[in-house]
C-alpha cells in the first residue's frame, strides 16, 4: 500500500494537460536521470515534477515500465482519446474517468480506495478519517506515524475541494484548483465536516458509467455471467461506491442503457441483474469522446 508518494501536493487543474504535453515530448520525461530537464521543460520544481510522475501513472494517463536507460511512460487508451479530444480536461467524462482509476487504485493510492471504497457513512471530519485510514493501514500491514496519514488527509480533501476564493476560469489560477473540482464528489458541509456527494443521472453520461461497469466486472463480460445489483451498489470498486450513486439514479441509468441495448436489466425473484450483450465495450469510450466533441 502506498502513502504520500505525491509528496504531499495535489492533483492540479493544469497538470492533466502538462502531463500529456511533457510526455508527447519525451516518454523518458520522469525518470531520475532527466529530473533537471524536466524542471526546466515542463516548468515545476523539482518535487513537483516527482508528483506529477505519480499522478500520471495513478489517474491512468500513462503506465509505468522500467526500461533500460530510465523509466518510460507509455500512453494508455485514455491519453490518447484525452489528447485528441479534451487536452485541457474539461469534459465530465473525462474527470470522471480518472477518478475512476484514482479511486479503484487501492495499492497505488490507498487512501483514496479507503475513501471511497472502505470508509462507512457519508461525512467525516479529519480526525475520523486520520485515526480510521491509520487503523486500516496497520491491519494491512502497513505502518506509519498519524503525522504521515494527516498529510494524506489533506491531500485527499484538496484533490476534489478548492478554495472558493480562487476562480477557476483564470489561468494564472490552474495550478492550485483541484483538478476534481469540478466534480463536486466531496463538500464542507454546515458542520464543516467533509460529506460525499451522490453523483446524479445528469451527472454521469451514460456510455461512462456503462463503461465503468464493464471495466470494473470484465471477468463477468467476458465470461457472460451476470451481476446483481447488490454488487454494483455494495462491493469495492463498484460505480456505487466511487460515484455515491443512489439506487434509483442507477436504476434509470441502466433502464436507459437497456434501451440502448447496451445490456440487460432483469429481475429474478425481485433479485435485480444485469448482463451484457456481444459488443466490444472499449468502444464506449471513443463513441463518448467524438461525440461530444461534434
């Protein structure tokens, strides 16, 4: 499990776009080796640059390989339809997606899976969530001090709440907005507790969230199995969790797909499934992308 690897800064409006750029640029961009590069190129210090090499790799923009001579970055499906069609990251899908990744990364990023995943109830303050991701690490084999998990604290809350006194659509402002921001997954409430926030149907396009599914229980579309909705309301790494989707808003959302014939919605005993049709799902994504894009 990994804690603080993002040297405690923030997943940045600007830094989706800065990623895709140095990366186009140089796939050889973050290793050790071209740090002053790096620097100079893409135009952060030099523990910046090392977030952003984690950031990269976790939000699913690229995949990591050591190779000889440094580390590459490969660019994953997701980069290029991102290059192509939303390089500054202002499409739903696309923040939605990467959050996705983020939330669902639970040995690369543990404290956003606990979060969104493990964490009980809709609202917690700092100390619930220090002393509760603190109590999960060590029961999973992990131990670090509570300062540690405090700096993860803050991390975590920065990445999708920003300070209402900064205005977004200034660029001199991209780099401190989070990049998630626009979500609006986590609020401060009136008790000035962090709350989730339940994503709407109007919220979420529809070929994302069936996208997600599908990636989140290909072993069951690939073997045609079928998936209750327990599962996807209950279970880790399922839209119910990550997206705090309601039952009903789910519901509708898959009775529209059912329309679509993107898949099945039955009912068994008032035991409500899903099952998948014969299609290639991956294609999901650049029907979403050129889509909107028209």
């Amino acid at each position: 499990m990994t804690i603080n690897k993002h040297g405690s800064f923030y997943l940045r409006s600007g830094w989706g776009t800065k990623i895709i750029e140095a990366v186009n640029e140089d796939p050889m961009i973050f290793s050790p080796a071209n740090e002053p590069a790096a620097v100079d190129n893409i135009g952060l210090g030099r523990v910046m640059i090392k977030a952003l090499r984690y950031w990269s790799d976790v939000i699913g923009l690229t995949n990591e390989v050591k190779v000889q001579g440094g580390i590459c970055h490969e660019r994953t499906q997701l980069f290029n339809l991102i290059q192509e069609y939303d390089p500054y990251f202002q499409k739903a899908g696309t923040l939605l997606l990467l959050h996705r990744n983020l939330a669902c990364a639970e040995e690369k990023a543990t404290a956003w899976y606990w979060a969104f995943n493990e964490l009980s109830g809709m609202q917690f303050d700092k100390d619930q969530f220090v002393n509760g991701l603190h109590s999960y690490l060590a029961v999973n084999g992990t131990a670090v001090k509570k300062n540690t998990v405090e700096k993860e604290y803050n991390c975590f809350k920065n990445t999708y709440i920003g300070n209402r006194k900064i205005d977004k659509g200034s660029a001199m402002d991209e780099d401190t907005y989070p990049l998630f921001g626009p979500l609006h997954l986590l609020k401060v409430n009136d008790e000035k507790k962090i709350e989730k926030v339940s994503l709407t149907k109007t919220d979420i396009p529809l070929s994302i969230l069936v996208y997600s599914i599908t990636e989140d229980n290909h072993e069951a579309v690939e073997n045609g199995n079928q998936i209750s909705m327990d599962t996807l309301m209950e279970e880790p790494k399922q839209v119910g969790k990550y997206l705090n989707i309601k039952y009903s808003d789910l519901i509708d959302m898959l009775l529209e797909a059912e329309n679509k014939n993107l898949l099945s919605l039955n009912n068994n005993f008032g035991n409500r499934f899903i099952e998948f049709t014969e299609r290639d799902y991956t294609g999901l994504l650049q029907h979403y992308f050129a889509e909107e894009d028209e």
